[in-house]
C-alpha cells in the first residue's frame, strides 16, 4: 500500500576486513542515530550494497580482493545502484594526492585517511545525507500511478529495494507477486482496448487498496498487470496472499464494458524466499522472476490460478 512511511535510521554500509577499525566506525555511528552493516569483503560488499540499498557506504581501499577504489568504480558503473549514494573510501595506507584523485575518479564523495576523526565524519555523513534525503523526497513525489493511486514502476522498484534492504537486516523471508484479471469473456489483455483496459486497472486498484496489507508495496507494472512485494511472507504465504485477492476480485462488481457485462479472476505468478539475506538474487529480480511465472501461468491454463517460478519446467524458461 501507499501510506506514508516512518523515517527510520540512515543505514550505513561498512567494508572492511579489520575488525578493529569496523568496530571503531561502528562505535561511532551507531550512538549516532546509524544503522550499520558489514561487509568483510570487496565482492561482498558489491552484493550487499545492491541487495541492501544502504544511504551511505565506507569502503576500506585495502579489502582483501578487490580495491575498494574498484569497488566504488563498479557500483558507479551499475544502473542498479544510485549516483545519489555517497560513498567514502577510508585508508591506513598512503592518502597522498594520487589517491585521492583516483578515488574521486572513480566515484566517492570523499577520501579520508586513518586514523579518523570521529566529530568531523559524523558532520559530513549529515551534510551528505541532506541532499540524498531531498532528492528522495521529490523521487517520492513521482512514484505513483494516478489511475489506481498504486505505486508505479519506478515507486514499486524503489520500494523493493527499501523493503528488501529490511528483510535484508532482519534475516526475513520475502515474496514477490505479480498478477492480472483474468478476465471472464476471454479476452486477450493485450487485445483489450485502451478504455477497457483503464476500467479493469481501476477495478483492481480499488480491490487492492481495500483489501491489501498496509506492510504491502503494491503497484501498476503494465496495462492490467499489479505487483506486491510482501515482507515476512513464504511461498505458501504468497498463495494464501494471491487467494485473498483474488476472492476479493471475483467478489467485486462487474465491468461493464460495450454492452458486456466482465467479471473478473485472477491469474498470478509468484517469487519468494525463505531468508532475503541468504538469496542470490534481489527484489528487483525476484519481481521479474514473478513477472515470468505470471506470464507461464497465463500461457497454461492447467496451471490454475498461482504459479510459483521454482515449478516451472525449465525447458519453459528457454
């Protein structure tokens, strides 16, 4: 759902392999109003920094495989990550003007030198955060379908992230859901023409928001097509949330539309995890993951109402 969200605590990622150093940052930060999550490695803090969605990151340049100076390069360089992150890279060894420039090149917002300043670190994650925090604020702004007051596709992706970076921290399980009306007179939903189209997506937008769970993302992914990222939900927990909607769905009225009367079923395709924080794969694919099981689910008939995407054949998914 929509209502406004409770503004919890920056969440700060820290890599670094040396427990002294982490837990000095730590003891800064989390007296301080932060959230910390650690990261022991290069390629470990790539993976928590997509999956986590973290507000600010610090980086050690001398992590055990990877640079953190590459480190920040490559997160620059994904789409998936964004250039409103700040990123720091910390420092025990050289911190000449070389690297300092090196590190700017590849993307941080600061390069500091060891040992740190508690008092001056603390003022500039504030000051960094004040721009990220507006430009959230106006992307916030943006996020939503006019037509069913649902989330749009940029707002559910930026909610995947935010609930996927909790489930993340709370070792959680996470479901994915993504279905589409059904509708009753057989009509293909690509084929249904532009006003039909509108009225069916309103119909459900009204359904959902009546009947969807507060702690529920749910969003307009296509013409007729709606999404809900659910926190704390298994695979059985996914269809019992798919059966509710759509009981509600057939319950409601039906459309009338050029003279015929369409009622609605749904159909749907889930993606759900036990433990968010053990997955490979993150919200955001886990959404496409759904968007696939849906498709497979329209595309058979016999498959009934919910398919999960760990059931498809995989000779489908070639």
């Amino acid at each position: 759902m929509t209502e406004p969200k409770s503004v919890r605590a920056p969440l700060v990622l820290i890599a670094n392999d040396q427990e002294w150093s982490a837990r000095s940052l730590e003891s800064i930060l989390g007296p301080n109003g932060f959230t910390v999550l650690r990261a022991y490695t290069g390629q470990q803090a790539l993976q928590r920094a997509l999956t986590a969605a973290p507000d600010l990151i610090i980086l050690d340049a001398q992590m055990p495989d990877i640079h953190g100076t590459e480190v920040c390069r490559q997160l620059r360089q994904d789409p998936r990550f964004s250039d409103a992150v700040p990123i720091i890279i910390t420092t025990a060894g050289p911190s000449g003007r070389a690297q300092r420039l090196e590190a700017y090149r590849a993307g941080a917002w600061e390069f500091l030198g060891q040992p740190l300043d508690g008092e001056a670190l603390l003022l500039k994650l504030q000051t960094f955060l004040k721009p990220k925090r507006e430009l959230d604020k106006v992307i916030d702004e943006n996020l939503l379908d006019h037509s069913t007051g649902l989330y749009n596709m940029r707002g559910l992706s930026k909610r995947a992230r935010e609930i996927g970076s909790d489930a993340f921290r709370r070792h959680h399980s996470l479901a994915c859901v993504v279905f589409a009306p059904d509708v009753a007179t057989g009509t293909e939903s690509d084929g249904l023409a532009q006003e039909a189209a509108r009225k069916l997506a309103e119909r459900v937008g009204e359904v959902v928001r009546g009947h969807g769970r507060v702690s529920d993302a749910t969003g307009r992914v296509g013409p007729i097509e709606f999404a809900v990222i659910a926190p704390a939900t298994s695979a059985d927990g996914a269809e019992r949330l798919v059966a509710r909607l759509g009981a509600s769905v057939e319950a409601a009225p039906s459309i009338e539309f050029n003279g015929s009367s369409m009622r609605l079923k749904l159909k749907a395709g889930y993606c759900a995890v036990p433990d968010y924080s053990q997955s490979p794969i993150d919200a955001i694919e886990m959404l496409l993951r759904a968007t696939t099981a849906l498709r497979h689910a329209r595309a058979n008939p016999g498959t009934g109402m919910v398919q999960a995407f760990d059931q498809i054949p995989a000779s489908d998914l070639n």
